[in-house]
C-alpha cells in the first residue's frame, strides 16, 4: 500500500491563488484529516487528488492506480430516476467492479440506507444523498478513498455511524477525509494537515500536534465572577480565558509555571470561593484557530485581507 504525496502544488484562478504551493504527505494506510477555514483550498486540493482539476503547477503522486481512486464530493448528484441499488450498479460499473449480488445490499445496510434499497435517489434528502455517495465510493473497493465533508449533511445520529463506519476503514485503505467538524477529525484521524488561505501551516501526527500544545486548567468558582474573569484576562502569560457556564473558566496558558504561581495569587487578591480546579484537555479546535489565525466567529477565506 502506498501513500499519497505533493510537491509544490498550487493553484491559480486568475489573480485569486487557492493553492500556494503545499507538499502533502499521506502516510499509506492513515486516516488522513485535512481541515482549514472556508476558502482555505480543502477542496480544490481533493479535486485536484481525485484528477477533476488541473494543478497550476506542482506534481501528484497517489501510490495507487487510477482505477482504485474513489472520490466523495461535499454534493454528490446521481441521476434521479435510479434506485438506490441501481445507483451502485452503475458506480460499480464504471469503476470495473464485478460485486457480488450481496454486496449491494450489505453496503446499503452499512451506510444507513436498506430500507431505501428500491427508492428513487431523486427523492433523497441530502443526508441520503451522502449517505449513498460513500456507498457508491466504497463499492469499488478503493485503496485510496479521498472524502469531502462525508458527514455535514447528516443529523447527529447519521454522522456517528458514518464516523464509525470511516473508522473501520483505519488501516485496511488509505483515507483522505475533509471535515469542518474538528470533533470529528479529532476522533478518527491519526494524521491531520491544517490548511490556511491556501498554504498546509500544519502537517503530521494528531497526537504529536495536541502534545506541542500549551497547558490548561479548568477552574470552577462560585458565581458571580465577572470580576474574577477580568483578572484571569490580566494575568501574566494567560493565553485565553473561555466560560463555559457562570463561574467555569478554561483558561489557556503559555508555561505550566503559571498555574503554580500567577493564577493562585489572582485567585486569593479576587477572594475568590473556589469549587474545583483540574487539567482541562486540549482539543484540536483550540489549536486550529491559533493555526488559522481565526477565532470561532473570524473563519478566514483566500478573498479576505
């Protein structure tokens, strides 16, 4: 099994650059997460890996043939007079895959969608439709399976057992999957890059990525605590002070030395009642948005200044 990898890809839309150039390396057989804000070039670097676009420039290397190459778009269209199954048949088809008659109805089971078997896709909600995309994708049985936001039309259910099912793959196939919900990414990727206006500011280990990252704390005090929260803001080397509820603070921290020294010092001058303290985790949400340069609320695209 081998990976995937770029070389100084770019990608250039008159005077707009989408691309600026990344180097993507995919390990054979990871579960590779690729995030970034809107506009940051997700899809157009899956668009181009799949073969629907050109590179400016730059070169593409899959490690597989082009026949074991299934792509999921963020809105897959089928034709709306097909069935469910009749769907696959012809996905299968145009792939050069022979499945067995079981097959088709296994798959359909395995993404949610065997009670759907003899409908029409073109009364499909879009969460059916993305549902019956990752099925079309997997009836070829790829070795490289690249995937775009698989799961953003589904309700909370539907993207757990779409999740799930993108989990098992781990290991036996190579995935390359695009997600806006970092929860998601975080729970099933071993590898992640993070792109922003275009260029990879982040490329390796999901585990390696959430080591690097500084230390928190959740502290719990009694409310009200707004005059605790201004002094948390002004303390020495606080990164960020998040409440999560009245009293709950998470606070994030440049070194481990000032949760021994600073934050008890701010905690006695405020009077602080204290209900609990502890390590809070960190979550690659937190460390996307320092990547990206974006808040929660400030999600950059390639058009802003």
């Amino acid at each position: 099994m081998s990976g995937v990898t770029t070389v100084g890809l770019t990608k250039t839309y008159g005077a707009t650059s989408a691309l600026a150039g990344i180097d993507l390396i995919v390990p054979p057989g990871a579960m590779y997460g690729l995030v970034g804000p809107n506009g940051s070039g997700k899809t157009t670097a899956l668009e181009i890996l799949a073969g629907l676009r050109r590179p400016s420039s730059g070169s593409v290397a899959l490690g597989v043939p082009a026949d074991r190459v299934a792509y999921c778009p963020d809105a897959a269209e089928f034709e709306p007079w097909l069935t469910a199954r009749e769907t696959l048949e012809a996905s299968a088809s145009l792939q050069g895959a022979t499945p067995s008659p079981s097959t088709f109805a296994d798959l359909l089971d395995r993404v949610g969608l065997s009670q759907a078997t003899d409908r029409r896709v073109g009364g499909f909600s879009r969460g059916m439709t993305s549902r019956l995309s990752l099925a079309a994708g997997l009836i070829g049985e790829p070795r490289l399976l690249i995937a775009d936001e698989p799961a953003a039309a589904l309700d909370p259910a539907g993207r757990w057992e779409i999740i799930e099912l993108l989990a098992e793959l781990a290991g036996a196939i190579t995935v390359l999957v695009s997600s806006h919900d970092l929860a998601e990414v975080e729970r099933i990727c071993d590898t992640i890059g993070v792109l922003s206006l275009g260029r990879l500011v982040y490329q390796g280990p999901l585990a390696e990525l959430l080591a690097q990252a500084a230390p928190a704390l959740r502290v719990v005090v009694r409310p009200p605590a707004m005059e605790i929260a201004d002094a948390f803001e002004a303390a020495e080397r606080v990164r960020a002070v998040h409440q999560d509820a009245p009293g709950e603070f998470r606070i994030d921290l440049a070194d481990a030395v000032t949760a021994e020294t600073e934050l008890p010092r701010v905690l006695a001058e405020c009077g602080a009642r204290l209900l609990a303290v502890d390590r809070a985790g960190v979550s690659l949400q937190d460390i996307f948005f320092e990547l990206t340069a974006t808040g929660p609320n400030e999600h950059r695209t390639s058009s802003d200044p």
